[in-house]
C-alpha cells in the first residue's frame, strides 16, 4: 500500500534542530520506510503502546521519526528525536514514553 507523506510544523521544527547531514538521512528515511507500508510493523517500523508522541514508530539508525496514519493513506509526521541508549531526546529536551 502506497502513502503519502505530511510533515506538521512541530516536525519540522524538530529536523531544522538537526545539522544538515542529519536531516538528509532522516528524510531519505522517511521517503525510503514510511511511503510503503508505513502500516505494517517490521524491524524498523513499530506500533507503540500508547503515549503522549504518537502511535507508530521509525527507527533510523539513532533517529526516531513518530507519526500517526490518517484517512486516505496519509503518514502524518508529528515528531523526530534521536535516541541515545535508552533516553529519547527531541530539539535537545529528554522525553519519556
């Protein structure tokens, strides 16, 4: 199944915290993983419990991309961080699951 892809403006704000070389491997990462089957879980994809980011998420390397699947094949992007060990850091600040 084929999705489209819409970043929210807190998204964005979360990549424009990354340098510029971050940035390209999380948006080719999201256009790579998200557009096919963004609602099936694999070893990248994974539905979470729920929380206060989102229901689904992506893993890139250290990166995590959340997002939410909306009406008529839509990926809503809500948040980007990157995790370090166990600890979830968006635009610097730790965030608990």
């Amino acid at each position: 199944m084929k999705f489209s892809i819409r970043l929210t403006d807190s998204a964005i704000e979360d990549l424009d915290y990354f340098r510029k070389n971050e940035r390209n491997i999380i948006a080719d990462g999201i256009a790579l993983m998200l557009t096919h089957d963004a609602n099936m879980e694999s070893n990248r994809r994974k539905c979470l419990r729920p929380n206060q980011v989102a229901p689904w998420e992506l893993r890139i390397g250290e990166y995590r991309v959340f997002y939410d699947l909306e009406a008529d094949n839509v990926v809503k992007v809500v948040a980007v961080g990157r995790k370090k060990h166990n600890e979830l850091y968006i635009r610097g600040r730790k965030v608990d699951l």
